[in-house]
C-alpha cells in the first residue's frame, strides 16, 4: 500500500507541477505581448478572456465535485483517483485495506 501512495502522490505532484508551469506560461507569453509586441490596449480583451475561460473552468470543477477548488482538495481529489486506480491494476482489495485499518 505504501508503494502505491507514494506512485499517487507523485502522480498528483506531478500533475500540480504542469499546472504551475501552464499558469508561469501564460503570464510570460502576456507579459512579451504587452511590453514588447503590442500595447495593453490591444492585449487587455485577450488577458480578459483567458481569466473568464478560467473562471468559467473552476466554476465548472465546483459544479462537477460540490467542493471548493482549493489546491488542497484538488491535490486529494488527484491522489484519491490515482491510488484507486493504481489499486485496481494490481488487483489491491482497498475496501478489505481499509477496514482492515479502522478496525485496528
């Protein structure tokens, strides 16, 4: 059990990391456009787009799981997916694991 925590978190941190490297991406990439290829004036309607395609996403994720869009229950909601996963490819009873474990 313990190996396939450790295979969901990293699979969780990984996936956290590409979404801190999307959002340093994107400011860049709007920071060049508005100080060296256009001006703001020109920029201010894309940067207003991409926030309300963003804001429109997390509105989306708290429709689809009922809970807020925190990175805390983002990360667990990743691990939660994968370990279960995970538990299944190696044909890992968790329902037996668990119990097992409040019961103790």
């Amino acid at each position: 059990m313990q190996e396939i925590d450790s295979l969901a978190h990293k699979h969780a941190m990984r996936i956290l990391c590409v979404g801190f490297a999307y959002f340093v991406f994107q400011f860049a990439l709007l920071f060049r456009l508005t100080f060296w290829e256009f001006t703001w004036h020109e920029i201010e309607p894309l940067d207003l787009t991409v926030a309300g395609i963003q804001m429109i996403v997390c509105y989306g994720y708290f429709l689809h799981t009922s809970s807020n869009p925190t990175l805390q229950d983002f990360r667990q909601r990743l691990f939660l997916a994968r370990r279960r996963k995970l538990c299944t490819k190696h044909s890992f009873d968790i329902d037996r694991y668990l119990k097992l474990q409040k019961h103790l």
